[in-house]
C-alpha cells in the first residue's frame, strides 16, 4: 500500500512538472492538453495523498492492535499468575483450618483427660497464684474452683511443716527442676489430709518458668482424717 502510494504521488508529481515546464505528456502518441494535463496532475497528486492517508492510517491500526494484543496477552499472563497465587494461598489456608481443628480437638481431648483425672491437678503461675484446678482438687481439698483460683497454695497451709520445707520447695521448682514430696495439708473443713506432691516447671517460648502444674494424690489411710 505504502509503495503504491509512492508511485502515485511519483506520476502526479511528473504530470505537475510537465504542466510547469509547458511540454504536454503525451499518451497513446497523442498530446495531451495543458488543462487536462493539469487535472490529471491534481487527481493523481490527490490520489496519492488519499492513498498514502489510508496507508498511514492503517500502520497506526496495525501498531494499535499489536499494542492491545500484548496488554492482553501481558493481561493473561498476569491473571494466570495471580490466579495460581490464589490458588497457593487458598491451599495454605485450608492447611492451616485442619491444623488448628486438630489442634482444637487436641486441647479439647487433653482438657477432658485433666477435669477426668483421678488425681488432683492445680496449675499456677510463676508467683504461685492458682489459675486452674480439676474436679479432683474440690474433691480432696473442699475448695471449689471458684473458691481457689485467685488464691495461693498455702491457703492449705497445715502448719505441720517449718519454713526450710517450703523454702526448699521453692528453690527446686525455680531452678526448673522437679519437686516430689509427701505433705499434710488442710481441708476446707479443717481436717487434715497427707498426700503425694509432685511441682512441675512449665517453661514458655523463651526458656523462661512461667507456669508450676502441681499433681496431688491423697494418700491418707482410709478413716484417717484428722
């Protein structure tokens, strides 16, 4: 189209020229008049500007549509791309729910075996205050759970044992090592009870005690209650 354009404007450029110059074309070997030459000269001009016009316009459609075939085909690849994203990430998202429900029914099973146990079990923080008890503690000691969360140990305090028996208690649990012992403790009701102990340190993310689990197991002879 571009080289048909070109030639046209060439013809209409040797039609002008011969016009200027006053020496008629001759065609078929006849002259041809100055005033049809001139015409001529002017349609062809015309021709050709017209032609090389729809050449110019359809190499800007041509670059147009190539330039919105890659912003499509980048599109696609984009969409593609975020799409496999999604994917990936809907998968880590599903891991994760049937992790956490495992873990769930963990903690739902582990909490089920304490509040079931035999054995009284009394979690405290570092300082010692009670945090959580099971049934098995209303049960040896007389104090519900409402009754001793908030509250520290010694409210069972028996006074049957001097202070060297407690500080050494303390200073096992806190070096991180685990403290065993037969103790008389007192009951709610007053009456004394002596059980197996066992202090256990709980240590979190950063090595550090931050919990004490202690397991009670009555070991009074039946009837023996003071």
């Amino acid at each position: 189209m571009i080289a048909l354009a070109g030639l046209t404007t060439f013809i209409g450029l040797a039609f002008s020229l011969g016009y200027l110059y006053g020496a008629p074309l001759l065609y078929g070997g006849t002259t041809i008049p100055m005033a049809l030459n001139t015409a001529i000269a002017f349609f062809v001009l015309g021709l050709g500007l017209v032609i090389n016009n729809v050449s110019h316009d359809i190499a800007e459609r041509k670059q147009a549509a190539e330039a919105l075939r890659k912003a499509h085909d980048e599109l696609e690849i984009r969409v593609a791309e975020r799409t496999v994203e999604l994917s990936k990430a809907n998968e880590a998202l599903r891991a994760e729910i049937i992790e956490r429900g495992r873990a769930e029914e963990s903690l739902r099973l582990q909490s089920t075996a304490l509040e079931s146990a035999a054995n009284a079990i009394v979690i405290t923080n570092r300082e010692g205050t009670i945090l959580w008890v099971n049934p098995a503690f209303t049960s040896l000691t007389g104090y519900t759970a409402e009754e001793a969360i908030g509250q520290n140990p010694r409210v069972l305090k028996s006074g049957k044992h001097d202070a060297s028996f407690y500080k050494n208690l303390w200073d096992t649990v806190l070096s991180g090592q685990v403290w065993r012992s037969e103790i008389i403790n007192l009951r709610k009701d007053g009456r004394l009870y002596t059980e197996e102990m066992t202090i256990t340190p709980v240590r979190d993310e950063r090595g550090e005690i931050s919990h004490f689990i202690a397991i009670k197991q009555n070991i009074t002879p039946p009837g023996l209650l003071i």
